[in-house]
C-alpha cells in the first residue's frame, strides 16, 4: 500500500511538473533535463524550435508573505496555542533598516535552504499594503530552482513561510476567540515551500507565490495581478471569521 500511495504521489508531481513547464522556453527545459539525467529520470519532452530572442534566464516570483490570518501556533513569548494575524505596518522597521542597508533579508529555497535571492544585491524586494500585507517580489536564478520548485512556483502552488522575531504583540478578543495580534515584527527571511514532507507546510495557507520568466513582461503583470488578489482576499476574509 506504501508502495503504491508513493507511486502515486510520483505521478502527481510528475504531471506538475511537465504541465508547468510545457510552454517554458527549451533552454530551461534542457537544463531540466540535465537535472533529471542525473537523477536517472526520464527527459521532459523539448517543444518546438521557436525564436526566443530576448530571453532572459531568470525568472519572477511574486507572492504575499503572511496575509489573512494563519492556522494556531504556539508562540515562545505567551505559550499559547493561538491563530495570528500580522498588521500591515508590523514590518515597517525592517523595511526602512532593508532601505538604509542596515540590514539584510533572503529567500531560501525551503528554511534554512541556499539562498535564491536578497535584498542585499536587490534581486529581492518587499512591499506593503493595507490590503495585501507584506509582498515579496524575487528576481531568481532559474539555475538555482530544481524542476519541482519551478513546476510548483509556474502553478501558483509554491507556500511562502516568514522568519521573523516578534517585537510588538498583545491577544484580543475577536467574535469570542482570542487572537494573538502582531504589531512589531524583525523579519529575518522568507522560505520557498514546495514540499510539505521536507519544508512543511506555511502557517498562511493564503502565503503562496506565483511566478513567470522575466522575458515575459505580460506574464509577470499576470503573476502580480494574480497574487495582489489573493493576498487582498485573504485579508478580507479574516476579518469576517
């Protein structure tokens, strides 16, 4: 039963990935294919020649950090067993330490995972609204994304999970159920989560991450339309539970 629940759960990762990466441009696919060499797996199918003049071999990935309100946590501090939510202006003192270089901020492949992009190069930057909390644009490598994390990050199914050290924090009341609410917040990184069994699963089931090939102008306004909606309905929609 094992066996064949494994099977299984090969067989839907492999259909997202091919179904991501059926219009990607064929010099991501041959380094896919690389990849998936070395592992002794089968190759992705090449598409058709086609011109790509301007290609670029990066791609864009966009996504909210921490909207809405997150599944019960234990925190240190109180050691309560409470749902969160993070206020937009939380991040404020990072983001003006980010602005002075005072500090420095990552996106890891998985917490604790190589480092895909920083605030320290400018190939990571963040945003913040009332409406959508803090957003996080990445310029990456896709050398540095293995086949699976791209396939997930294309789909619009890559989580998002904060390090971050709390400042600021009180528990109210909201609808008869305590909250713990954050006011202040030192944000440390963001992960990429792609894999639950590995990287676990984000607090924020809405903290999720969309991207598209920076040659692709349309399609990167596409992923941050995409992700500025979601982000937005998740906030929403906190404040109606």
């Amino acid at each position: 039963m094992a066996t064949l629940e494994a099977w299984y759960s090969n067989e839907r990762r492999e259909q997202t990935v091919r179904a991501a990466t059926r219009n990607a441009p064929t010099w991501v696919i041959a380094g896919i294919n690389r990849q998936r060499k070395s592992e002794g797996r089968s190759a992705l199918p090449m598409p058709e020649h086609r011109s790509e003049a301007k290609r670029s071999h990066h791609v864009v990935i966009v996504g909210a950090c921490c909207p809405g309100r997150s599944s019960p946590v234990v925190a240190a501090t109180d050691g309560l067993r409470l749902p969160e939510e993070i206020a937009a202006t939380a991040f404020d003192h990072t983001l003006r330490c980010i602005k002075a270089r005072a500090t420095a901020v990552v996106l890891e492949a998985g917490h604790g995972g190589d480092t895909l992009a920083s605030t320290a190069d400018g190939t990571l930057s963040f945003m913040r609204g009332t409406g959508t909390g803090l957003m996080m644009v990445a310029r990456v490598k896709s050398s540095r994304m293995n086949a699976e994390m791209l396939a997930h990050a294309m789909a619009g199914k890559l989580g998002l999970s904060v390090s971050m050290v709390p400042r600021r924090m009180e528990v109210v009341k909201r609808n008869g159920r305590s909250l713990r609410l954050i006011h202040e917040v030192e944000l440390k990184a963001v992960a990429a989560l792609w894999r639950p069994e590995d990287h676990g699963k984000a607090c924020y089931s809405s903290a999720r991450a969309w991207a598209a090939f920076e040659h692709d102008k349309a399609g990167v306004r596409r992923v941050m339309r995409r992700a500025g909606i979601e982000a937005n309905t998740a906030m929403l929609k906190a404040g109606w539970r």
